[in-house]
C-alpha cells in the first residue's frame, strides 16, 4: 500500500468515524445529532474541491485540519470516559494522516523558477 492510498484511507476513516460518532455510537445528549455530523464532516468534505486539481494538495488540506481532529480526540479521550476508545482511533487516523503528509513531502521537488 502506498503513503498516498494510506492516506486517503485515513481521511476516509475520519468521515467514516465522525458519521457513526455522532449518529450510532454516541449522539450528543443536546442537541442535534445531525448538527452535530454537519459540523465534523462538512470541513472533511470540502478538500474534494482541491482533489481535480491535485491529489497531494487535497492531502495537504485534510492533514491541516486533521489538526484540528487531532485536538478533539485528545480532548475527548481525556474527558468523556464513555467515548474514549472512539477518540483514540480518531488520534490514529489522525496520526497516519499526518504521517503520510510528512512522508510524502519527503520527495516533494519545487519546480525549477524560469530564468
């Protein structure tokens, strides 16, 4: 499997995770569940603009906000014992997503500037 395949399986794995979160696995005691899905996998959904363009720049997109993922499973790991392994497998999917960005950089070459 390739760091690229990898990491759209991640970035699947995180609108795959926060779909069933927040409307089978743990809904939030207030408020909407749907509200809830809308706000954490809308942001997920909008790097597929960039993926026409580029494959490794919708990469980039996610693995910018898989910050933000990161810091919610952290959060919620440390805070909601009820939703604690969900979140860890959220810090993973993040971990690999940005382990991929980081490896795929690794043989990032800028183009030459014309003289």
């Amino acid at each position: 499997m390739s760091a690229r395949t990898l990491g759209f399986a991640a970035w699947a794995g995180l609108v795959l995770l926060h779909t069933a979160w927040y409307l089978w696995l743990a809904p939030p005691a207030n408020g909407s569940p749907w509200l809830a899905v809308a706000l954490m996998v809308v942001p997920l959904l909008l790097p597929l603009t960039a993926l026409r363009a580029s494959a490794q720049r919708a990469l980039l997109w996610v693995g910018i906000l898989a910050l933000f993922y990161f810091c919610h499973g952290v959060v919620a790991a440390w805070g909601e014992p009820q939703v604690r392994a969900l979140a860890w497998i959220e810090i993973l999917l993040c971990l690999a997503l940005i382990g991929v960005l980081g490896w795929e950089s690794r043989n990032y070459k800028r183009p030459r500037k014309p003289q």
